[in-house]
C-alpha cells in the first residue's frame, strides 16, 4: 500500500505554493509525508518549464530520483507542474520511470492519482486545459516559521514574446480579497512574520474579478493584520506602479519598501520586440518618482540579454542604463528560446556564447554599483530578520527590508546573546561586500 510521499519542488516561489497545497491535500488524506526519498513509496517533483535551464533541472531531478525505484523503497514516480503541463506526453514517452503527469490544474487529484496508481493503473496523464478557479486548497508550509509565501492570483494575461508562462498557467485569475485575508490571518496565528505577496503580476490583482486594480488596498489590508510585522511585494509590473500604489507604500509602516519591478531591459526597440508596455524614459521616470516618494526604497528588476536582435547599441543603451540608475537589486538572464512562444522565430537570433558574455558583462558593472551603495551603509543601525547562526564564523544571520530570501543578500552580526529564528534584532553595520554586511548587535556595539 503506497503510504509514504516525499516530495521536491523546483523554480519558483508560486511553484513553491502549489507544493505546498499538495502536501496539504496529501496529508488531509492520511498520507504520511516524509523528507527521506529512500523510504518514500511515491516520489513527487514538481517540476519549472520557464527557461532551458529550469527544463534541463527539472529533467535531472526526475532521473536522479527515479533511482530510488531501484535503491529505495519507491515504486511510483509522479511528475507535476509546469513541464508536466507542457511536454505531458514526451515526458512519459522518453522517461519510462515516470508512472503519471499532473498539470498546473490539476493539483487536486494528487491524493486521487496516487490511489488510482496503487490499483495498478500506469502512465496516467492528468493535464486538462480548463483553466480552474482560484480556490484555497490545505497547504503545509515548507518556509521557515517565520516566513510565508501568499499567492493571490494564478496565470498571465501580458504575453510577453518570451514567455511561454500563459500558454501554461492560462489566463490572469485573481483570488477573493476575503479568501486571502483569512489565509494571511491563519498565518499570523502560527506566528508568522513576514508574508510575502506574490503572483506573475502582482499589481494587476482584482482586475479580472472586481472591474479595477484592487492591490493597493489588499496591502492595506494584509498591514492591518496583528502579529504580522514585515509585507514584502513580488513582480509589481512597471506600467501599473501607479501614484496611488506608491502612496500605499509610503503610508504603510508594515510594508517594506521594496519595489520588485522586472522591467527585462532599457531598449526601447528591444522592449518593443518582447511586446512589454513601458519605454526606458517611462522607467527612468518611475524609478526616480519612487526614489523622491520614498527615499529609502529597495528597486529590484530582472533583465534580458542576448534578445533576437539585440544589437551591440542595444546592449550598450543597457550597460549605460545599468550605471546611471544603479538598482539597487538586479538579476540578468540570458534570453532562452522557448517554443511556442511568439520570440522563437523572431529573426536574429543571438549565439550563446554572445549571450553570456552580456550577461557577465552586466553583472560585473552590477557588482560595482551594489558595492558601492553597500559601503554607504557603514555606520547605520539596520533592522534585522534572523534567519539562523553560521557556526563556521560564529556569527548570526538574516535578512533586512532590503532582502528577499533566498535572492538577496544577508547581514551577518556578532552577538553574545542566543537569538531565536524569526525574533528581529538592530545590527550595526561595520563592514560590507558586494552583496553581503557584517556587524554587532546594536546594543553590544562598543
């Protein structure tokens, strides 16, 4: 009888939730839930689709714990998420470990697959298109105590030429305001700090259900809640950071004011090419009305390099953008040609090799500038989230406002006192690196 489930999960943090939600729906159906994959009778990796690379880790996963067939104690393998959704049919053709595919809709039926796979069935493909309605689902988180991702809207309705993520999530479908508030509550009741508010375009949240943008006063909201003290924002679209958002931001104390903005690049040709909304004037705009508004503000962005037909103007129009604006948070991908989507038979297409050197190119200027904004930090009493203690250089760790977990970087203090995971601790800041601080708790500074 299958019994035991272990479960590994790729790509990102919406990823991460949907995890989550079928641990939840496993558990609720007494399954026991372990970590140790050698002792699992089924196996579950929830796989990410967005780029080669996720592909190429996703494939490599698969095959590294269809071993356990062999090794352990598994005897079905079960592949979910967005690469099942896309190549459901290739993935059971070319690796025979695998006994069912479970789509992005499908997340539901994980407890009802696993008893259909224990009456013997096989090669069971769950993948429909219908697009499903935003429902909470049980979940048990996977974070830290103190930490908790809040998806509160599923697909894309952008379509961006790059991005293959509609054809797979299917259209923008935002989630009851009234059904992410009590989520949010039931999180601070379990002592639960910091939520942070993602979705693929978190600023286009409650157009599709209520007629207009309702962000703005789902945050106010969220703030209100007692026991929550920091409300981080992911993927805010540029072209819907609107004046009324950024007073939100302003005016909201629990709100950290981190502005995670994916602009992808600066070329108003190339920006044209990949169908994004906005023009490098509109970006420098905004970029410098944040900064006025609110003079302490974190801008994060992702970028593109290596687009078809990016031309060594382009690129340069990029590096110069990169300078002068110095974000303070930047992540570079090289382009990845998906199928089916509308770039992949875009002319020009730009060798890998060109590719990378870009990117390199681009995150060596981005060193200089994080550097030198971090050193301006040298003497500044900062608020920390700890997030644990690094025994190798007796030292404590966490996060501030400015850092999101697990993509930016951390302070590290010293302190004489045992601090627990998730209590908030005042660092004094002494010295820096490119990405990283170092200091004393505050009150133990001499």
């Amino acid at each position: 009888m299958l019994k035991k489930i272990s479960l590994t999960s790729l790509g990102c943090s919406k990823n991460l939730v949907d995890a989550e939600e079928m641990l939840g729906i496993l558990a609720s159906n007494n399954f026991e839930i372990t970590n140790d994959e050698e002792e699992a009778d089924v196996i579950i990796v929830n796989t990410c689709s967005f780029i080669e690379s996720a592909k190429t880790e996703s494939i490599e996963c698969i095959l590294e714990l269809a071993q356990y067939k062999e090794s352990g104690n598994c005897s079905k393998l079960i592949v979910t998420g967005c690469m099942a959704q896309r190549y459901k049919e290739q993935i059971l053709t070319e690796i025979p470990e695998v006994d069912a595919v479970i789509g992005v809709n499908e997340y539901d039926k994980i407890a009802e697959i696993i008893n259909r796979l224990d009456g013997n069935e096989s090669d069971i493909i769950c993948c429909t298109d219908m697009i499903s309605n935003q429902k909470t689902l049980p979940r048990i988180r996977s974070t830290a105590s103190y930490t908790a991702y809040l998806k509160i809207a599923e697909g894309c309705d952008n379509h961006c030429t790059y991005c293959v993520i509609p054809s797979i999530r299917g259209k923008y479908r935002s989630r009851k305001m009234e059904d992410v508030l009590k989520e949010a509550e039931d999180m601070a009741g379990d002592g639960i700090k910091e939520i942070v508010v993602i979705a693929q375009d978190t600023t286009r949240y409650g157009i599709d259900i209520y007629g207009e943008y309702k962000i703005g006063e789902l945050l106010r909201r969220l703030c209100g809640i007692d026991g929550i003290e920091w409300v981080r924002v992911h993927y805010c679209y540029p072209e819907l950071v609107t004046d009324e958002l950024i007073n939100v931001f302003k005016t909201e104390p629990k709100l950290c004011n981190y502005f995670d903005i994916p602009i992808q690049h600066s070329s108003d040709k190339v920006l044209k090419r990949m169908n994004r909304r906005t023009n490098r004037q509109e970006i420098v705009e905004l970029i410098n009305k944040i900064r006025k508004e609110i003079p302490d503000a974190v801008i994060r962005t992702s970028l593109i390099v290596g687009f078809p037909g990016e031309t060594e103007e382009d690129f340069e129009n990029l590096c110069d953008f990169v300078r002068e604006m110095e974000i303070d948070r930047l992540g570079v991908f090289t382009y990845s040609r998906e199928e089916d989507t509308p770039a992949y038979n875009l002319d020009n297409q730009i060798d890998e090799e060109e590719k990378e050197k870009r990117r390199d190119t681009i995150m060596l200027i981005q060193s200089e500038v994080s550097e030198e904004q971090n050193k301006k930090k040298i003497g500044q009493i900062v608020k920390v989230l700890v997030e644990g203690r690094d025994e190798i250089i007796k030292s404590w760790y966490g996060r501030t406002y400015a850092d999101s977990e697990d993509i930016d970087g951390k302070v590290f203090f010293k302190s004489d006192r045992k601090i627990a995971e998730g209590e908030f601790a005042d660092v004094l800041v002494e010295q820096t690196m490119e990405y990283d601080l170092f200091g004393v708790e505050a009150n133990k500074a001499r």
